[in-house]
C-alpha cells in the first residue's frame, strides 16, 4: 500500500470510530423527534372550524399548529393542546359569553383581549368548540402547556 492510500485509510478509520464514539454517548431524547400536539377532529369538523378561525382572523393573535400571523405580536395562548386543558362544554360557553374577561379574566391591554363571539352564528360556535376540544397534546408536554398558558394569562408562574 502507498503513503497516500494509507493516509486516506487511517482518516475513513478515524471518522468511523469517532461516530461510534459519540453516538455511543449521546442519548436522544424522543421528544425531541415527536411533534407533541394532535386533534381528534374529523376532517368535515378540521375544514369547518378552519374557516371559521380563518374568517375571523383567530390566528391574528393565537397560534396554531404552531403557526400565527408574524406581523402580529399579541401574547395571546396558543391554542395547540387547548383541548387537553379545556372542555368543549367550557369552550362553547367562552365562546358564546358576551363578555370573555368574566369567564377568563386577562391581563392583556383592552385592544388585545379576547373579543366576544357571542354574535357568530350558534353552529359556528358550537363546531369552533367542537374542533377546539379535539386539539390534544402528549402528556409529556401537557404540564409545559399549562403552565405557559398560566403565564400568558396571569404573568405570574404557577405555584406548586
């Protein structure tokens, strides 16, 4: 064997081994792979809800799917794993409420609370509720939902 062929061995050796070695010492948390929220929602109720969301600019302040508008910087909840913390009997009378602040009070400025959607139309809310509910989260990431969406509301962190 030549000097340079020898050379090149030794280095494809030396990458092989020290791939080895770090994946032998680095754990891989799966949480890091999973995506931890996921709806319940059937299609015909995910396309409904969607426009609704949609047509009144919901993700203007909330995200969703980890999406929101990035022109706005409302700091609204998210609404991904909004099911795990909230029912959807609790959610339609949010929803139906004329005044939101009285069901959940808020500390954001008056412009950027939660307006009232006690005047869309009863199915509207009712499937807005529906699809709300089914937005689910993994238990592991359930404890870090709540406490954010505590934070958001209250400022403060949640006692133990």
């Amino acid at each position: 064997m030549r000097r340079g062929e020898k050379a090149v061995l030794a280095l494809i050796g030396l990458v092989v081994v020290g791939g080895m070695v770090q994946s032998a010492f680095h754990v891989e948390d799966k949480h890091d792979r999973d995506i931890p929220f996921y709806s319940t929602a059937t299609p015909e109720v995910a396309k409904q809800a969607m426009d609704v969301i949609r047509d009144n600019g919901c993700k203007s302040c909330h995200s969703l799917w980890t999406l929101k508008d990035v022109l706005q910087s409302v700091p609204a909840p998210m609404l991904d794993g909004i099911g795990a913390i909230r029912s959807e009997a609790w959610l339609y009378q949010y929803l139906s409420a004329t005044d939101p602040q009285a069901t959940l009070p808020s500390r954001l400025k008056k412009e950027y609370r939660m307006p009232s959607y006690a005047g869309l139309p009863d199915e509207q809310r009712r499937v807005l509720a529906k699809y709300l509910a089914s937005l689910q989260v993994k238990d592991w990431y359930l404890e870090q939902t709540k406490k954010a969406e505590y934070e958001k509301l209250t400022g403060k962190e949640p006692q133990k």
